[in-house]
C-alpha cells in the first residue's frame, strides 16, 4: 500500500490496478486520487463506474477500450468484481479471456480499477495477470498505531490538534476499519468545536463505550470487591445492546491480559514491554498494569475458572448465559 501512495503522489499512473481488503475508507481514497491525477478537470463523463455482479467481462473490456470524447484519460471501475475468489470466474472462462488479453495489452487511454472484496485468491490467473500489467493491492485494516496517527491527521485537516491520549482513547473504542474511526472522529470535532484542543476528557464525554471499556470498568469493580457495582455495570452493558456471549469474551480476554502483564511486571519488565510482548494496544497495557497490582495470581486464575465454567454451562445448554455470567462476576468479588 505504500507504494502505491509512493506512486501516486508522484502524478505515476498504471494502465489496470486490482484493489480488495477490509480497509474500505483508505481503499476509496485511493481511487479517488487515481481519479484526481488521471481526470485533473474532474471530467465525469470520463468516468464510468460498473457493478461486477451485473456486468460481464465483455462490457468491462469494451467500455476499457473507448477513447474519451474529448481526448485524454479515461477511468473505468468496477465494484463487487466476484472473478477472484477461490471459486470467482466458474462457467466464465471464455468471457474471462476477453479480459486476461485486455490486461496483457491495456488501452494506455483508459484506467482500469477493479475493486473486489476482503481477499482475492492471488493464483488466480486474473490476478497475477494485474499483477505484471499493472498494481494489487490489499487494504488490510490498520493497527493501532496507525489508526491513532490516521485519527490525528484527520483531526489536523479540520483544523483541531488532540491529545495523544485522546487519540488513543478513540482508536481503542472503536471497533473495525477507518470508517466508524472516522464518524467518532466527527463528533469529537463538534464536541470540541469551541475548544482550542482536543483532550481525554473529551474523548471519554463523547465516544460511543465499546464491550472493551466495560471489562474495564467490570474488572475494576470486582477488584474492589463491589458485587453490587459489578452487576450494574453488566446490566447497563447489557441494556445497551452488549450481548452476553460478547462481553463473556471480552472480559475473559482481558483477564488473561492481566494475567500476562502481571506476569511479565514480575519478570522485571516495563508496561510498554508488556504491550509489544503481547501485541496490545498501549492503553490496554496501562489498564492491565493497574488492575495487576489490585489482583493476585489466585484471584485472576478464580475468575478465569468462574468465565470458563460459565462459557461451558452456556454451550453445553445447561445453563442460561446471561443468568450464570452474573452470578459468576459477584462470586469472582468474593
């Protein structure tokens, strides 16, 4: 991926590029900068955009090869391209070759962009055929790091600086790719719009809370051995849409990150150690670190013992979920 933003923000062009992955925002910004550098007059009528479901490799390859109307650049999309999974392209073999010669000779006036899904299966002939023509490239999702540097830029276009710890507080609620990164992101920036800079305070007062954060506070709650604000932590995460089995998951893996980072603090090492070691997020680090000097060795094993039991009630059908895991979080404060 970088050298494809090596390559266009030098004004470099190739004749077929194949895009796919999970980091849908950064893939659109992609194509739009093709676009940008291929059509610098914002030339519409030289962009044609397909649906790969409803579009045949024939009409792709012919449209590939007009000429624009006035001359110049042309750029061609196709979205959904379903030919480069394991089993993309079955019963199209013919049509397919229409487009595997295209790309062996591309129209050097045309542009084509061909965006798939999460994965391609990269032997697939199509796909090593872009390959040596033009450019693949995957838009896996970002990790932490870079979410929190995209997160700051972005804030930084709209005029706003942020705390790193605001950053990173952002980036760890929320879930998935760049683009519900993005929508946080914007409330934050009118929360804070009268505000010179973005802090912690804020991120904590407007960012939608994730299972993560409430194994956060749960965790905190049963280390001080508060029963009752333990089970009207779950409840609330609950009444707001948390299902069980997610917050069972969350919380037992935050457990056993406690267990890791209390561990490897005895063993002499630093948090940040901790969080590389365990390939963690910074913060979640810091989180485990408090919550490990709360906790001994036996009362995190107990807990581990309590979640899994209740993990094996719920899929063995012998108990209900909701029911056992609250019973199970006031007997982990005893």
């Amino acid at each position: 991926m970088k050298q494809l933003w090596h390559s266009l923000n030098m004004g470099l062009l190739c004749p077929v590029y194949l895009f796919y992955g999970q980091e849908r925002l950064l893939l659109a910004e992609a194509v739009d900068k093709v676009c940008q550098i291929a059509l610098p007059q914002k030339d519409e009528w030289s962009r044609q955009s397909f649906d790969g479901e409803q579009t045949g490799p024939e009409e792709i390859v012919d449209a590939a090869n007009d000429v624009a109307f006035f001359g110049g650049k042309r750029v061609i999309i196709v979205k959904g391209v379903p030919w480069l999974g394991k089993k993309g392209g079955e019963g199209q073999e013919a049509a397919l070759q229409v487009l595997l010669r295209y790309i062996a000779d591309p129209n050097p006036a045309s542009i084509l962009i061909l965006i798939a899904g999460d994965t391609v299966d990269k032997r697939r002939k199509l796909v090593t055929a872009i390959a040596k023509s033009g450019r693949v490239v995957e838009f896996p999702l970002q990790k932490a790091g870079e979410r929190v540097k995209w997160l700051g830029d972005y804030c930084k276009r709209q005029g706003k600086t942020a705390e790193r710890a605001a950053l990173e507080y952002v980036s760890l609620h929320c879930a998935g790719g760049l683009q519900q990164l993005q929508l946080e992101g914007q409330k934050l920036l009118l929360y804070a719009a009268d505000q010179p800079k973005i802090t912690l305070a804020m991120a904590e007062e407007t960012v939608s809370r994730s299972a993560l954060a409430g194994a956060f506070d749960l965790s905190d709650a049963v280390a001080a051995r508060q029963p009752a604000a333990a089970r009207r932590i779950y409840r609330q995460m609950l009444q707001q849409g948390q299902a069980e089995q997610v917050i069972l998951a969350t919380l037992a893996n935050h457990y056993r990150n406690i267990l890791a980072v209390q561990d490897l603090l005895h063993q002499g090492k630093t948090v940040p150690d901790a969080a590389g070691i365990l390939s963690i997020h910074p913060f979640v680090a810091e989180k485990c670190a408090a919550a490990a000097k709360r906790y001994s060795q036996k009362q995190l094993l107990k807990a581990l013992d309590l979640l899994l039991a209740a993990d094996i009630g719920q899929k063995t059908g012998q108990t209900n979920l909701r029911e056992t895991l609250e019973t199970a979080l006031i007997r982990c404060c005893y």
